[in-house]
C-alpha cells in the first residue's frame, strides 16, 4: 500500500510542478492581468482537480483490495 500511495504523491507533485511552470510562463508571455493567464489558471486548476480525482481513484482501488490498515 505504500508503493501506491507514494506513486499517487510523486505523480500528484510532477503534474502540479508541471502546471506551475506552464503557469508562470504564460505570466511572462502574456502577463498576470490578461484574460489568456487567467484562462490558463482556470485550466490549469481544472486539470490539478481531475488529476487528484483520478489519483485517488486508484489508490481507492488498491486500498480495497488489501487490508493494509493492518499492517
């Protein structure tokens, strides 16, 4: 169980550091009060959300079939 829950925390830190950049780049091509940033922030949020979603999907997944709580 640990083996999922530390891939589900690196994968979860790799996109959110991933979004970040992209994030910051569009503030340095387009500017933080332009309404592009602010969709790509918007975007980007959407993405963070539905990739937490999907991760903790699949450590539900693998929760459920052991019974790691008791180890």
């Amino acid at each position: 169980m640990w083996e999922t829950t530390g891939w589900c925390l690196r994968t979860w830190l790799k996109v959110t550091f991933v979004l970040a950049v992209l994030i910051g780049v569009a503030a340095m091509v387009w500017g933080v009060g332009s309404r592009p940033f602010v969709l790509t922030v918007v975007a980007a949020v959407v993405l963070e959300l539905l990739t937490i979603r999907g991760l903790l999907r699949e450590w539900a997944f693998d929760a459920r079939g052991r019974w790691w709580w008791f180890w």
